[in-house]
C-alpha cells in the first residue's frame, strides 16, 4: 500500500476531528449547548474547505492548508 494514498484518507477525518474539538468543549464547559457545537463544527468545517479552495485556486500555499494546517 501507498502511504502517501493511506496518509490522504486519514487527514479528511483529523481534520473534522479538529474542528470538533473546540465547539465541544465549550459546550462541556461553557453555557452554549451541544446543538450549537455541532453548528459551530459544520461552520468551521465550511470555513475550513473554502480557505483550501481558495488556496488551491490562487496557488496560496498557506490557504491550502485552511485552518487545521494539514
């Protein structure tokens, strides 16, 4: 198998996972609650892609990360 291939089907998942992590724990801690996490997740998710559709677009290599940097 091609580590690179596998490399590429695990950071779609991370990413989300990333993205998940901050929304959640403000839900466990803070007053907001775990509807508005998972809104506030798929916000992230939408602002995450369109960064690297941008990047990929105008060749910016720092935009194509988008926000998880991976």
């Amino acid at each position: 198998m091609n580590k690179t291939a596998i490399w590429k089907a695990i950071k779609e998942p991370l990413r989300l996972l990333v993205l998940a992590i901050i929304p959640f724990v403000i839900a466990y801690f803070g007053p907001m609650s775990y509807g508005w996490a998972v809104i506030l997740t798929a916000m992230l998710k939408f602002i995450d892609k369109l960064l690297h559709e941008v990047g990929k677009s105008t060749g910016s290599a720092a935009l194509i990360t988008g926000i998880t940097r991976f």
